[in-house]
C-alpha cells in the first residue's frame, strides 16, 4: 500500500511540472523587443537582421550576396515595385531575378510574416532612399 502510495505522489509531482510557453527555437518580433515601442523604421531592422534572416545576405551599403538595401529601395521606387508582394511571393523579383533561387528559402521566412512586419520591413527598405 505505501508502494501505491508513493508512486501516486511521484506520479503528481511530475505531472504537475510546468511546460514551456512556446517550443524551442521561435522567434517572434517580441522576442526581439516589444513592438509598441518600436517605429516601423526599427521594428524593420530587428526583423531584417533578426527573424528575417535578410542580414546574411544584404548590407545596407554594399553588395553582398544579394543587392544592397540602398540599392533595393532605388530600384523599387524607380520601378514602381512592390516590397511586401515580393516578400509574400506574389510578385517577381525586379533586382536580381537570377539570385531568386538563393533567395527563395528567405521568402518562407517572410510568406509566414504578419502584414505588419511585411510593412515594417519595407519601412525600414526605404528609409535607405537617398
């Protein structure tokens, strides 16, 4: 009976173990930081460098893999593009359609974004206009 007993109290005492919020490995923007406090300008470079991963493969000023986030905001005004389609995979890429491929395990990252973060992203694009 004190064998049942105790095993009905261990069986409690882990039963009871609190489990995490979220599961390993999200990323959401309020990790980063809280979004009210943050213009979309910010709020898009947190999810340029952060979330969206973009960082790796775009510098503000220069070329890298892909083209620059000056260079990115010239073109699609110039152009009359769409940022947030292109993100959403909607539109076709207008910079560089040959570098799509490489730039298409990014565009999961940013299919699955909030509409909000599409456009604080694109905020922070063309903030860079010269």
């Amino acid at each position: 009976m004190k064998k049942l007993a105790l095993i009905a109290i261990a069986f409690l005492v882990f039963s009871c173990k609190k489990e995490s919020a979220e599961p390993f490995g999200t990323s959401t923007t309020t990790d980063i930081k809280s979004e009210a406090t943050l213009t979309p300008e910010a709020l898009g470079k947190e999810l340029f460098e952060n979330k969206g991963a973009c960082i790796a493969c775009h510098r503000v000023d220069a070329k890298l893999i892909g083209p620059s986030v000056q260079e990115m905001a010239k073109t699609y005004k110039e152009q009359n593009g769409n940022i947030i389609a292109f993100l959403k995979e909607e539109a076709k890429p207008i910079m560089d359609p040959a570098q799509y491929e490489v730039m298409k395990a990014n565009l999961a990252i940013t299919k699955a974004m909030s509409e909000e973060e599409l456009k604080a992203i694109e905020a922070y694009v063309n903030s860079h206009l010269k």
